[in-house]
C-alpha cells in the first residue's frame, strides 16, 4: 500500500500511530510525548466524524467515563490543594491518562487482528530496548569487572527496573497466549512455535537479568496460572509448563544458595524483613524502606481521610512524617506511597480512593463477562504491581496503563472455537 494510501485510510493510520508509540514505549524517551501529540491531533481532524459527536459518544460510554474520572479527580484535586508547582507537574505527567482514553474510545473497536499487529510493535521494542541495555552493560563491565553493571538498576537505562519488568513480563504472557492459539494443522505451525518460545525465552531472561523482586514474582505467577489454565485445552502448553517448572525449581534452587546475583534480592530482603533495627535511618533496603514509607502513610491517611491532601501536597506530607519518624532514607530520596491504592486515598480521601477501586474493579468486572482474557491478565499485573509501587506517578507507568487500558477495552475480543 502506498503512503499516500495510507493517510487516507483513517483505521491504518491510526494503527500505524499506536504501533509507533509502541515501538518507543519501552525507551521512555520525548518522542512518546511527540507522537502522544500527534495522536491527538488525530482525533481532532476527522472529517468522517464530527468532534462534537465524538464527545458525545464519550459521555454515554461508562468505561470511558471511568476511565478518564483518574485524571479528571486530580483537576478537582487542585480545588484544596497548596503546592501548586507540584500538581501542575503531577498534571502533566498524568496527561496521557486524560489524551488517550478519549482518541481510543473514539475510534471504533479493534479486532484481535489489529491488537495482534499492535503487540508486534511492543515485542520489536521491547527486545532492540533489552538488547541495548545488554549491549551497554556488557561494555560496562569488560571497562569495569564489576557484574553488578549487569543487573537491575545498572542494567535498566531507560527507566526503573519495576515498570521495564511490566513491559516485559505482560509481552511474554501474550506470547504465550499466541502459543496457545497455534493450529497443528497450519503449514508454518512449527515455525510460529519456534519463533515464539525464542522471543518467550528472551523476554523471560530479561526479567531476571532486571532483578524486580515483584516483576520475578508477578510474571512468573502469571505465566505459571496460563499454562495451567490452557492445559485443559492446549495440549502444547504441557510441553511449556513443565518447563517452567524446570525453570522454577532451578532459580529458587539458586535462590536458596545465593548463587545468582540478581536472584539474590530475595535473600537480601528476607535478611532485611527479619533484622529488628532500632532506628528507621538503618532501613536502607527496598523491603524495610516500604514498610517505614507505609507506616507514614498511614499517620497521613489517617489525618485526612474525608477529602485527603489535594492534588500537590501528597510529597510535602510525606516528607513532613519522614522528619517526624526521623525515616532520612525517605527524606533523601523523597519516596513517593510505593503503593497506588494508599498514593490515591492519601491525595483524595475516602470518596476518591473508592472511585479509584471502581475505575479498576468495574472495567474487570465487564471484561469477565465479556471473555476478555487479555484485559483480566493486564489487570493482573497492574493490580499487582501497584501493590509495591506507586504506577502512575511516573511517565513509564502512567503510559503504560493509559495506553492498554484503553486499547483492551476497547477491543472486541477473540472468540475461541
């Protein structure tokens, strides 16, 4: 097709815009913002449709609605906010959250065929965003000798292991799900299987080489309840199981021993978790850190449980009990919640936090009834992740969310025969 082609069909030009976004997605860099503009100009020039009648649509669809109330409670949040300069920053790292609800859920439905040429765009970035990553860290440590160059922090370039592991691990389930869609009787069946477990096993050995304590365990739960999830159907994914049960037993084997370097994160937070400190300035470790930031949380939650902090002051409240539990680590760092549910009671109360749960509750609720496999696995590891992390308070978690949580619910899923 050619490319004048191209920019008249309005559905490849969308499509060709998401799979761009895609590709950059991983890499966390400004061309995602650039290309987040052009998305949304998109929406604005139609001349098939009028930008009044898409609003409209947008106002009767209730997942929509939900969607768009996460970032709609933070203008409502300014209302009773101090710290102006932080919500106006908060506001616009959360954007894509208000932007890409509104150009997806104007558009009409995708296809499994368009969702499955979508996620070839994430698998290409994902795998060129690893093996850069590789390359660099590999490089590191022939000028260094230090191994530590190559795992977590130091492996990660372009943002924080946590969110490059949700990238990662939620790409690996949908491979397995194309695994377990594969027909024996299609003549390239072998070569699809093939090709599929190699980028499987690469996506997998690139969540070690990470070393997110909750990416490891998150994807790893994930990809163990498919497998048995799909034996019942699939044949094939026998082979799959009992090769991840291999894989399991040799890294918690690793584990126990502490022979892996970034497997050994465990042991350093079973250590941390079970050592009894008598002042918060010892808790440096990722685990005990959490506990003493939870423990602030609650002191602030607690205070302002009827509308919380407002939009802006959620980071000068924290750092307010930091001083308080003389917790320097969180001082220095300036920890956020490192967990979403507490992030949004904390910011707006009672009533906002329990939309919140709505907003993600409902939508799953919906996609149970509908059979949208592939909604209930993203929500499995979104639900999960912001259990330790506070997702959408950074541009690789909120893009992330903003973008498949639109896009796989407005997706008509697959039927399977």
């Amino acid at each position: 097709m050619k490319i004048t082609e191209q920019l008249q069909n309005r559905t490849r030009l969308y499509l060709n815009l998401l799979a761009l976004s895609l590709v950059f997605l991983p890499f966390r860099n400004n061309i995602s913002s650039v290309i987040g503009i052009t998305i949304f100009l998109f929406f604005i020039i139609d001349k098939q449709n009028r930008l009044i009648d898409k609003l409209k649509g947008l106002l009767v669809n209730k997942l929509a609605i939900l969607t768009l109330s996460i970032y709609l409670i933070h203008l409502i949040g300014l209302i009773y906010t101090s710290n102006f300069k932080y919500a106006s920053l908060d506001l616009e790292i959360k954007l894509p959250l208000f932007i890409l609800p509104i150009v997806i859920f104007s558009e009409r439905k995708l296809s499994f065929d368009n969702l499955n040429y979508l996620f070839k765009f994430l698998t290409i970035g994902n795998i060129i965003a690893l093996l850069s990553c590789c390359s660099y860290s590999l490089y590191r440590f022939y000028i260094t000798k230090s191994p530590t160059v190559l795992f977590y922090n130091e492996f990660s370039r372009f943002m924080h292991p946590s969110y490059f592991s949700l990238y990662v691990g939620f790409n690996c389930l949908y491979i397995f799900y194309k695994i377990s869609l594969l027909n024996k009787l299609e003549i390239k069946f072998k070569r699809k299987l093939i090709l599929y477990l190699i980028v499987s096993l690469l996506l997998i050995f690139g969540i070690l080489i990470l070393s997110s304590k909750a990416g490891i365990l998150i994807t790893g739960a994930a990809l163990v309840f498919f497998a048995l999830k799909e034996l019942f159907y699939k044949k094939i994914i026998l082979f799959i199981l009992l090769s991840l049960i291999v894989i399991f037993v040799l890294f918690m084997n690793s584990i126990y021993h502490n022979k892996i370097q970034a497997l050994s994160r465990f042991e350093e937070a079973k250590k941390e978790l079970s050592t009894k400190y008598n002042n918060p300035n010892e808790k440096r470790g990722s685990s005990n850190s959490r506990l003493e930031i939870w423990k602030a949380c609650k002191s602030i939650l607690l205070n302002n449980l009827a509308y919380g902090v407002g939009t802006g002051d959620i980071k000068d409240e924290l750092l307010k009990q930091y001083k308080k539990g003389n917790f320097e680590h969180g001082i220095v760092n300036q920890n956020n919640c490192h967990n979403q549910y507490l992030q949004f009671f904390i910011l707006f109360g009672l009533g906002g936090g329990l939309l919140f749960l709505i907003s993600l509750f409902y939508p799953t609720y919906i996609s149970i009834q509908n059979k949208n496999i592939l909604y209930l696995y993203f929500m499995f590891f979104m639900l999960s992740n912001m259990l330790v992390e506070s997702m959408l308070e950074s541009k690789a978690g909120v893009e992330f969310f903003a973008l498949f949580n639109a896009l796989l619910l407005n997706y008509k899923p697959r039927i399977n025969k």
